[in-house]
C-alpha cells in the first residue's frame, strides 16, 4: 500500500500539561525506515501515544494517510489471551476477528503462513500465546502487524526481549518489506546496533528540539 505521506506531524505540541519539545514538524514518505533516538524520559513515546491518539496533542496536528501498525515495549496483548499463536497473528489480518476461529479463507491462512515463517514462528504456531517469552511474544506481535498491508509501522523498543539473532533478524525483515512494500517504520531504539544499516532516516531528540533527516548526515552532528 502506497500512500504519499503516511505520517505528517504538523506543528504538533505533545506533553501532559506543558510541551515537552517546541513543535515538532515531521514528514515521513513511504520507503523510510526511522530510527527515533534521544536520552530516556526525553518524551518519545509521548510522541507514538500522541501520533496513536493515545494523548491528545497541546497543538497542532497529526496526519496518517492510510492504515498503521503499533508494536510496544512490553507488549499490549493480555498475558492471560487464551489464543494460539497463528490465532494472535491473525488478528492483525482482519479488522473484528476473534482471534478464536479455527478455520480462515485459503488465502488468509496463506498470509498467516507466511508470516509465522518470516519470523520464526511455525514452530510454535499452536502454543498458547500466554505461554511464550517476552521475546517470543514481541515476534507474535511482530507478525501480527505485518500480516497486512499497512503505510505505516510505528515500533517502540520491539525487539527489546529478543535474542541479537531474533533481533537482527526482525529489522532485516522490516528493512525489506519496506524496500519491496514501500512500508514507513518509525521505531524508537535506545541502541541502534541490530538495524544501523538498515534504517535510512533519523528523528533526534535533542537538548533544545529536534534533528531530523538522513541518517548518516544526522549522525554526523550529534556524534
């Protein structure tokens, strides 16, 4: 799904009582792949809860042109979701569904495959999703958002749980399905080592507002 803009921020003020950063202006294109940078407590997933419409902003806008996808830290599926694995994934695949049903389309099931094998998940595919570690869970997720065309993946530390494998692994599924997609990803990342070479635009928290563009070029400033 191509959409021209699939996330602008538009002089958007976010924050509880008082801005937390002057406004953010933040224009992401399909085929970007943003890493969200910047010291802990400095208010990025205030931003992702203000963009999911979580918060409300202070002032101005945000624009999602086309359908989106959350994956969150610690995971937002009850631990006591009585769903198998390929259940929870298929969740992801159409708006309303249980997660309890036990026969889909032929055509669902095979977008329900192909997900569990991206991510490593066909082996655990009938286990109770309750029962899977936090880095096993954070795959489910993972799957679950990408089993659908979406614009635009916003990831908040999402692969935190995993092993480096699983991790490096799941950014450079992500790298590709927004190379042959045209998917945006916006992930919040305190270490950049598993996806460096795949991300392709940088949004930096900084002391007095934001730094946002290339990667290497923002980089190279805040080095």
């Amino acid at each position: 799904m191509t959409t021209t803009n699939p996330l602008i921020c538009k002089d958007l003020v976010f924050g509880y009582r008082t801005g937390l950063r002057p406004a953010l202006n933040w224009q992401t294109e399909p085929g970007q792949f943003w890493a969200i940078i910047g010291d802990n407590g400095c208010g990025k997933t205030t931003l992702f809860r203000t963009i999911l419409g979580q918060l409300s902003p202070l002032s101005g806008r945000v624009i999602i042109d086309g359908s989106r996808a959350y994956v969150a830290q610690l995971g937002e599926l009850a631990a006591t979701m009585p769903a198998r694995v390929t259940d929870v994934v298929a969740i992801g695949l159409e708006h309303g569904l249980s997660g309890l049903k036990p026969f889909y389309a032929l055509r669902n099931r095979r977008c329900i495959q192909s997900a569990l094998e991206k991510f490593d998940l066909l082996g655990m595919k009938k286990r109770q999703f309750s029962e899977l570690s936090q880095g096993e869970k954070q795959r489910v997720q993972l799957a679950q958002a990408t089993v659908r065309d979406i614009s635009l993946l916003m990831l908040d530390e999402a692969t935190s749980g995993m092993d480096p494998r699983h991790a490096a692994e799941s950014f450079r599924i992500l790298s590709e399905l927004v190379q042959t997609k045209s998917l945006c990803v916006a992930a919040i990342s305190h270490s950049m080592a598993f996806h460096h070479d795949y991300i392709t635009h940088v949004l930096a928290f900084t002391d007095d507002g934001f730094l946002m563009g290339p990667r290497d070029e923002i980089l190279s400033q805040i080095r």
